[in-house]
C-alpha cells in the first residue's frame, strides 16, 4: 500500500520522465557527494577498502540531491534505488521511503521536492564506525604532540623492546597527598545531615567553661550587654529555628555576663588589628541591630581557646546567616542598612575561617551579594564621602551630631576595604577569582586610627584640630596608591590610617599579580614576564619600610606567588585526584630546573621569618593559609627535587656554604638564587641545628610546630587549636610523611 504523496510523485514522473543511466557506466556507492563530480560522464572507480581514499567537504557546496546528480543522464528506472545505498532501516518501510519511477523517460532539468524524504536525507553516509575508521583514527594520535606529558592510549604497546612500561612518575611522588586533601577544609561533599539550624544544640554551654574563659579588665567597648539585649539575640534565634527546637533555644542561651564578655573581646582584638573597621565608641547594644549584636558575639566566641564556647559562635553565626536573607526580601531598604551589612560581613568572615568544608564553601558563594548592595549604592566611590571636619565653634548636640556622622562615613570606608581585603585573602587563600577588582576603588583611604578610637565627640575634635594642616586637603585612595606603587609617598598632615593604606595597597596587588598567573597558565611556560610590578615587589621585598609585620608578611606571599602557582603545587601534592598531579607533574619539572623555583623557597622561607614577628595567638586565619602556602611550596621544591636526583644525579660541592632561607643573609641568598650554589636550609627552633629543605617531612614538622606555637594565645593556656589551624596542621603532617615514604 502507498501513501498519497508516493501516488502523485508517480503521476508527476509519467509527465518528466527522466533519462536512463547507462549500465556499463558504474556509479560508486561509497562517495561523499560534498559537491557534484565535475566530469559526471566519465567512469568512476570503485574505491570501497581503500583506507588511503579520502573526500573533501567543500564550503558553500549545496548538499547534491539524486536529481542533481543525474541531470543529463539516464538510469535504471526498475531499480528504486539507484544509487544502491542500502537503507538503515531494512526493509521497514519500503514502500513509503522509495519511489518506483516509470520506464518510459524523457530527460529534464526540473527538481523533485518530495523526491527525497527527511528520513531518506544523506543515506548514502554510514555513521557507524567501522574497523577501517577506527584504525584511521588511531593513526591520528600519533600526529599531535602530547605537551601535557600523559601518554597516548596504548603507549605501552608502541614502545621499543626492552624499554620499561610508562608509568609516569613514582605514584608516591604523585597525589603523595591525595587522601590527606580529602579529609581538608579543600574538599567537602555534601550529605543529608549537612544542613541549616543543625548546630542549635551547641547554643548551651557547660557550668564549667566560665572561668576557663578571659574576662578583660577594662572595657573595649563602653555599653554593656544587659538582660534586654539578650532578649534581642535570643528573638533572632526563635526566627530562625524550627518550631520543635524554639524550647531548646530559649533554654540553652548563656547569660547576659557571658555573652557581654564574648563582646567586649571582639572589639578588644579589634583593637589590636590593623583592619578595624567597627566604630566601639558608638556601639550601644541596646540601639544596634539585633543582627549585628549577635554577629559580634559569635566573632568573640570563636576567638576564645574553648571548643564549647567556639560552637556557640558557630550556632550565632548560622542564625544570622539565615536571618539576614530573610530582612533583605520583608524589606529592600536593608541592603542599604550599615548595621546590616556589618553583620552581614562578619559572619561570612567567621565562616570562611572556620575550617569547616561546609561553611567555608558557603562564605565563598556568599560573598557575592554583599559587594553587589555597596557597589550599587556607590560605596565604592569617592562622591560618597565628602570632607566633614569638625569646626572650632562646634559644641554640645551640633558637635555630637558631626561626630556621629564621622563615624557613619568611616566605617562605610572601612567596611568597603574590609570587603575588599576578605575577597582577596579568600582568593589567595583557595585560588578563586575575585569578585571586587582593583581598579574600581576610588574611595579614599579611611582616617586615622587615633580618630577612630576617640571615646568621645569632643576628644574627637581635639584631636582633629591639633593635628598640622594638609596644603592638600584631597585624601589619598586606594587608586592613587596602587599608581604610585611602590613609592606609597602620603603627604604630610594628611589625616590616613598609614598602616591600613599599606595593608590595602599590598592588597591590591594580588590582582595584577592574579592577571599574571592566569596568563601564565594559558601560556603554561616558566619564563618570568618584564611587567614593572614584579621589579616593584622586588624592591619593596630587597629594601623593606613597611612597619607591621602583617604588612611584611604579606609582601613576601605575593612575591612568592609571582614565582611559583600555587595551584599547581597543591594539584601535584593530591588535591585534585591523582590524574591532575600527572598532567602538572612536567610544568613542575620544568619550574624546578629554574631559578624561579629557588626565588619562589626563598620567599617561602622569608613568609616563615616574618610570622615568628607576629604576637601569639595571631597567626590565625588568613595568615596560617599563608604560612600553609610557604610550606608546600618548601615541599613540593623538596618532594620534586628528590625525584630528579634519582634519574639524574647531580652534582653537590661538598664546600658550598648553607643558605639560611629564612635567615637575613642576603649575600648568600643571591648567589643560591642566581646560581644555585648553596644548601638551602631552614632554622628550627625545637632542634639543635637547621633543617636541610631536600627533607620534606622536617620542613613539615618545623611549619606544624611554628603553627602550633603562635596560634595560640599569649598566656599559654592548655586550649585546642583553632579549627582551621588544626586542619592545616594534620594536612601539612600527613604530606610530610607520604613524602618521606616515597623517598
């Protein structure tokens, strides 16, 4: 039975009917028509079984149909498929996908539509491969040049007799620490039990814990958290709970004295940071947002020494987090809130740094949203703060209302800088992309700290009239610095936290400095860029001025980082499963045969001699990262350099001189540096003599100890490290014995 259409095509082929093709002419089955042949008379030559044989597909060509193809000539008009393609789906449907033309044949040129069905369309190409096609496939791996050192699919097979099978390098000297990275803060696979409001159960606190914890003699901040400023926490937890869970909130929440200490301990270490950035002498708990109330008291719980103490920070943290979403959707105007946002950052800064997995991946996700509100509302531009100085007549409310309104604008700068520096140090610290770019920060650089901490409206304006005049009253920005880096020249009188600018300036070079690497890893070559900043970092880290040791500290990770990727380390060191340490495996080998290998274990041992300038207790957060980040570079140097000497043996002088990494010879260090003489070293301090770098795993050992010494606080107590620390402490322990295993 036919389908109508099969009827009508009959009908219309008995009105044109078309020439008969020529027995002895054979037409080959097996050509790509890409294009019509050009002498359609002459003879073809069946090429079926030549695997030499190939076809070109020309641009523009029209996909040739039957008619085309057979214009001028004649066929066969009993055989339905003249071309003898066999149909792919079998005999299924003969009738309706082929068309008997008529005998009777009289040429034309007219084309046929309906001719060829949609199902019917480019029959003559079998799309199965075939034995011939695999084999001319696998002829192809052999024409491209693997530049990523992993071998083709069967490599093995094709090499010489008595040659030993490619098995890449040792697999201990590969993904040596692909089992301590899955138990990292690097690696987080969610579950059921991963969820919000989980840690309620850590909101009380053992009797016990209260004199464990400091209770400061002097008041860093001078409103107190009374029983009515509780009440505004505990309403933030009962929004944010289930219904069943309310009963164990209200029950468990410590006292008033308690959480009042937790607070004055986060404004004291304030104090004695250099990014401060939340004003203590207006801060009243009982006229803040109870958002921001509860955000402070968890930042001082997970400052304390007690692991008790540190979940109820944790549990506080996790309702604001909750709760603040909530705000900004009953009511837009929020986003614009300061105490809001305050909060808002706060809690993402204790989640980054709680060596968590969990909460650690959402401050990454959630550090978006807060750098898009002070964008949009203009916070990053200078329009946004104008000069308010006090005036010499101002007194009583007028002088108040000016100093309130002094302190708004600070610490708008001050969190927009805070943001800023959170989104680098989280870019450094987990090799991500900023979100915040360098060059979009025209805001000027907050004022003195000495203006900042005045206590009150009229010590403030004492203080701000004695100081000398500025002949320019325009403040520096954060732009202004980095265009003058590394001269960092500010003028005389200018009323600017100096040592907040350095820190934000050293800051803002981790983007160029990112630009850079990424460059590097499209280019994946070692060779060392003439961009004018790398010579700036290399003169600011040969000539130190900076006078905090954070700032020191910091330079030092960026020159580090110009000379070494720390992403590939750590994918050679196992982050990334073992495949990822094979493909970085030969970029290191060439990195390793340079000097940038030695600039990069130089810095890395001069980022060790600055942390030991850091108070204990401080070496914390960001900064133990940065620790971290110099000791796998010192091992992976060591971990490579062992495999070298095992295929190619160098030369060692027994006479070289032994090079301090983080030492302060400078002469020795050059001549290590430039021409790799010298035994690199680094000090230790809990044995007799120095630690050879070529030992990975009492490199690690000295890096755990310096951790362990000044993370802690400075009275010494028995307390737990922080969690973060801790972690970083088991990796680097079990990178340094995976590594001394493989040796």
């Amino acid at each position: 039975m036919k389908c109508e259409f099969v009827q009508l095509e009959a009908d219309r082929s008995r009105k044109h009917p078309r020439a008969v093709l020529k027995q002895e002419e054979p037409v080959d089955g097996n050509i790509l028509y890409s294009q019509p042949p050009t002498n359609p008379i002459a003879p073809l030559q069946p090429v079926f079984g030549d695997s030499n044989y190939t076809t070109t597909t020309f641009p523009g060509t029209q996909a040739p149909t039957p008619e085309t193809l057979t214009d001028g000539l004649s066929y066969n008009s009993s055989d339905s498929n003249p071309f003898g393609v066999s149909s792919p789906f079998g005999g299924f449907g003969r009738d309706a996908m082929h068309v008997d033309h008529p005998t009777d044949t009289t040429p034309t040129n007219a084309r046929h539509p309906a001719s060829r069905d949609v199902l019917n369309f480019g029959m003559m190409t079998n799309l199965e491969l075939n034995e011939m096609d695999f084999g001319l496939l696998d002829s192809y791996n052999d024409m491209f040049v693997n530049t990523l050192g992993v071998p083709p699919m069967g490599f093995a097979q094709q090499q010489p007799p008595g040659a030993p099978p490619f098995s890449g390098p040792q697999t201990v000297q590969l993904a040596l620490g692909v089992e301590a990275f899955q138990k990292s803060q690097w690696r987080w696979t969610p579950n059921q039990k991963d969820r919000g409001n989980s840690e309620l159960g850590n909101l009380s606190i053992p009797p016990t814990v209260n004199p464990k914890i400091r209770v400061m003699n002097w008041r860093a901040v001078p409103g107190r958290l009374d029983h009515v400023a509780r009440d505004r926490i505990l309403a933030v937890l009962l929004t944010t709970c289930d219904f069943g869970d309310r009963l164990q909130a209200i029950s468990s929440l410590p006292s008033a004295e308690m959480l009042d200490n937790l607070m004055n301990l986060y404004f004291y270490n304030q104090q004695q940071s250099i990014d401060t950035w939340i004003h203590p002498g207006t801060f009243q708990p009982s006229t803040v947002s109870p958002e921001l109330l509860a955000a402070v008291v968890a930042a001082g719980a997970v400052l304390t020494t007690v692991p008790a103490v540190r979940k109820l920070g944790y549990a506080l943290q996790e309702a604001v987090r909750i709760a603040l979403p909530k705000l900004f959707e009953q009511n837009n105007s929020t986003t614009r809130d300061l105490h809001m946002l305050q909060a808002y950052m706060i809690q993402i800064e204790i989640s980054l740094w709680s060596g968590n997995k969990r909460r650690i991946e959402i401050a990454e996700s959630f550090r978006q949203p807060i750098g898009t509100m002070l964008r949009r509302s203009g916070k990053y531009r200078r329009a946004q703060y104008p000069p308010l100085p006090p005036s010499p007549s101002d007194t009583g409310e007028v002088l108040e209302k000016r100093w309130r309104a002094w302190t708004v604008q600070q610490q708008w700068s001050r969190l927009v800088y805070q943001l800023f520096i959170h989104d680098t140090q989280a870019s450094i610290s987990y090799q991500v992309n900023p979100i915040i770019s360098y060059a979009e920060l025209s805001l000027p650089f907050p004022e003195s700290r000495k203006l900042f901490f005045a206590c009150s409206a009229t010590e403030w304006k004492n203080m701000y009239l004695s100081a000398p005049l500025s002949p320019n009253p325009r403040l520096p920005s954060f732009v202004d610095s980095l265009h003058e880096f590394p001269n960092l020249t500010i003028p005389l009188g200018a009323r600017i936290d100096r040592d907040f600018a350095e820190l934000a300036t050293l800051y803002g070079l981790w983007g160029r400095i990112w630009d850079f690497r990424q460059r590097q890893a499209i280019r994946r070559t070692n060779e060392r860029s003439s961009s004018p900043l790398l010579a700036n970092i290399d003169k600011n880290v040969l000539a130190p001025r900076f006078s905090t040791p954070q700032c020191r500290l910091l330079l030092e990770v960026l020159a580090m980082t110009v000379y070494v990727s720390l992403e590939d380390l750590q994918s050679f060191a196992g982050k990334d499963e073992e495949e990822e340490s094979i493909r970085v495996y030969p970029i290191l080998q060439t990195w390793i045969q340079s000097s940038e290998s030695r600039f990069a274990i130089w810095h890395a041992g001069q980022v060790l001699r600055e942390a030991r300038g850091f108070h204990r207790g401080q070496v914390t957060d960001f900064w133990a990262v940065a620790v971290y980040h110099a000791a796998i570079t010192l091992w992976a140097y060591a971990a490579l350099m062992s495999s070298s000497r095992r295929t190619t043996p160098l030369d060692v002088d027994v006479d070289d001189d032994i090079v301090i990494l983080d030492g302060a010879d400078m002469c020795a260090m050059e001549r290590f540096v430039e021409y790799g003489r010298g035994k690199p070293r680094i000090s230790s301090e809990a044995q007799l003599g120095d630690v050879d770098v070529l030992s990975p795993g009492a490199v690690m050992e000295v890096v755990c100890g310096l951790l362990m010494r000044f993370a802690t606080d400075e009275e010494g107590q028995e307390a737990t490290l922080p969690p973060l620390v801790e972690n970083l402490v088991v990796l680097m322990e079990e990178l340094g014995e995976a590594a001394e295993r493989g040796r």
